[in-house]
C-alpha cells in the first residue's frame, strides 16, 4: 500500500501521528487514481499563546520567501526560501517551455506540431510539480519553525487583488509563472497552523516606508531601499521584518483568540 497524493479539491494530508487518531475510513473510487482509502484523523488542538512571531513576507518565487523571528521586539532569527537551485530550475523550464511553443506555432506538420505540444505539456506539468514541491516544503519548514518557538504566523503578502491583477497583467512571460505557488502557500500556512494550535494572521506590511524614520524610501538598485532621511537602508523583502519588529506588541496583542478544538484531516492511500 502506498502514500498517495489526494484528488484535486480535497484537504491535503497533515501530519497522521501528532497525536491524531483515526476516526473513519472510506473508500473511494477515481478515474485517474483508482481504488483508494481515505483515513479520517481527529486531532485535539489546545490553542498557544504566543510571546513569539514568526512573520513570513511572501513575494514572488524568484524574489524569494524572507522570514524572521521576533522575541521581545527583538530580530533573532532570518530566513531566506527557497533554495535558489529551486528558482533556476523554474526559470529553466519555462525558457523550454518558450522556445517549444514557439516551435510548434511554426510547425507546419500536424504530426510534428502534435508532438510539441505534448512536450510543453509535459514540461508545464513537471513546472507546476517543481512549485508544488516548493511550496510544501517551505510550509513545512515555516510551521516547524513557530512550533518550536510556540509562536504566531503572521503573513505579510500580496492581496488576492493585487495577485490577481498581476497575473493578468502584462508582467507576463518568465515572470507571471512565478507567481504561481503564492497562493498555495498562503492557504498551506494557514491549514498547517490550525492543524497546530498556531495563531495566523495576515498583516500588511510596508517594504518601501523607512521603518526607522517613516520616510518613504528610494530604490538603490538590486531591490535595495534606501531612506533620503535618515541613511537606513536594506533589501526591500527585509523592510517588512523591521515593521513587524516595530509594530511588535501591537501584532501580539492582536493575536485571534480561539477555544480548544478538534480538527479533522485526511489522508489518502491508494490501494
């Protein structure tokens, strides 16, 4: 019997073992998986009450996910995600992508054009697995992160609007794709902190407002800001960690409240 992923549109799998125990099982029937069972667990979740946060600045992926830890207003940890190996693979299948669609817009050979697409299929397929993988694998590390701190998840990205208008807009090409993800990522954070007990929050902070002086910030080239005011300067996925540590109490003590509850989750194995 072997782990499989579950059918699109159903809750992914959590962690089985943290303390869950199998409350049901069905079994289903797919026309891509097949016969499969669904495990479902319950899990017992007494809320935490952090003196910790753990805020996540989600950009696009080649601009990479920027995260820190703040004790007591105080920075104590970054984090930059993910892997660069990660972005360069993506950059380097959609360049494939480009020239085969290409290739096949001039093909003039059904048979030969056929075939074409089916590679950029392929590859569009294996893409979407690339930031698939990505995305678990930064929300696991993310939430691993607040569990052992005991801290909130406080996420600073782009809006649904915004996101939306973006992908729609002419910031097409190499770009657009890599906005894919952003979403799921979101989404995964805040499944993976309910499933732990872990406060989530979703806070607008500023990446071009000079977090010492309050002055609007100018662009030095490389993505860093810098303030005509004061000197304060940095890369601008940093600034929003610096608003987080300066709104710290203020965040904290807007922490969503919520009673001991018992969460249910999924788990999908393909006979």
């Amino acid at each position: 019997m072997q782990t499989q992923n579950p059918p699109t549109g159903h809750p992914t799998s959590h962690h089985a073992d943290d303390n869950a125990v199998i409350k049901a099982v069905d079994i289903h029937g797919d026309h891509r998986l097949g016969l499969y069972v669904a495990l479902v667990f319950a899990r017992d979740v007494t809320p935490v009450k952090p003196k910790v946060l753990v805020i996540v600045n989600i950009n696009r992926l080649d601009h990479g996910v920027v995260a820190g830890v703040i004790v007591d207003g105080k920075i104590v940890k970054w984090l930059k995600l993910p892997d660069v190996s990660v972005v360069k693979e993506l950059k380097r299948l959609h360049q494939r992508v480009r020239e085969l669609e290409k290739r096949a817009a001039r093909e003039i050979d059904p048979a030969g054009r056929a075939r074409l697409e089916e590679e950029v299929g392929r590859l569009k397929s294996k893409r979407f697995g690339v930031i698939r993988d990505a995305v678990v694998k930064m929300a696991k590390e993310l939430v691993g992160l607040a569990v052992k701190y005991h801290a909130a998840i406080v996420v600073d990205g782009i809006d649904e609007r915004t996101y939306s208008a973006r992908k729609q807009s002419g910031e097409g090409g190499a770009r657009k794709h890599l906005y894919d993800g952003l979403g799921q990522l979101r989404r995964r954070l805040q499944r993976l902190a309910q499933w732990y007990g872990l406060p989530y929050r979703e806070v607008r902070l500023y990446s071009t407002v000079c977090p010492r002086c309050g002055a609007k910030m100018r662009e030095a080239g490389g993505r860093r800001m810098q303030c005509p005011a004061c000197g304060f300067s940095d890369h601008r996925d940093n600034i929003p960690i610096y608003w987080a540590k300066r709104r710290y109490w203020e965040i904290l003590q807007k922490q969503p409240v919520f009673s001991a509850i018992t969460l249910l989750t999924r788990k999908f194995l393909h006979l």
